[in-house]
C-alpha cells in the first residue's frame, strides 16, 4: 500500500519539472527561438534552402530536372 505523501511528492516534483520547463521555453521563444550558424529564425531561410537544395542535387538525391523545378520554385530563376 502506498501513502499519500509518496504520491503527492512525485506530483510535486513533476509539476516542477513542469514548470522549468515551461520557463526555458518561454524565455527561448522571447530571446527570438533558435539561431544557427548566427542567423535568426527568418533570416537567410531561403539562402539556407537554396544550400539544402544543392547539396542534395551534389549528392545525387534529386534529378537534374528535380533541381531545375525545385529551384524555380525558391525563385532563383532557371
């Protein structure tokens, strides 16, 4: 048999462990989310597809006309 202070301890602690982690990501989403590589979250998130984009036609993931469509698609033309 169980007592109601075990149970309610281990409530407690998750609640705070809730709570924590609730803070980090309130605190996260204010400061602006997460960066890579110094960018922001908006910042540089074509540039950043268009990278993807080659790299993957470079590995030989996408066909030349795969690349071609993709590509348009970004804007960057043909």
């Amino acid at each position: 048999m169980t007592s109601g202070g075990a149970t309610m301890g281990l409530f407690g602690l998750l609640a705070m462990l809730g709570v924590v982690l609730l803070a980090v990501v309130v605190v996260r989403m204010a400061i602006g989310g997460v960066k890579r590589s110094g960018e922001g979250a908006a910042a540089g998130g074509a540039e950043s597809a268009m990278q993807t984009l080659q790299e993957r036609y470079a590995r030989g993931d996408l066909s030349t006309e795969e690349y071609q469509e993709r590509k348009r698609a970004l804007g960057e033309g043909g």
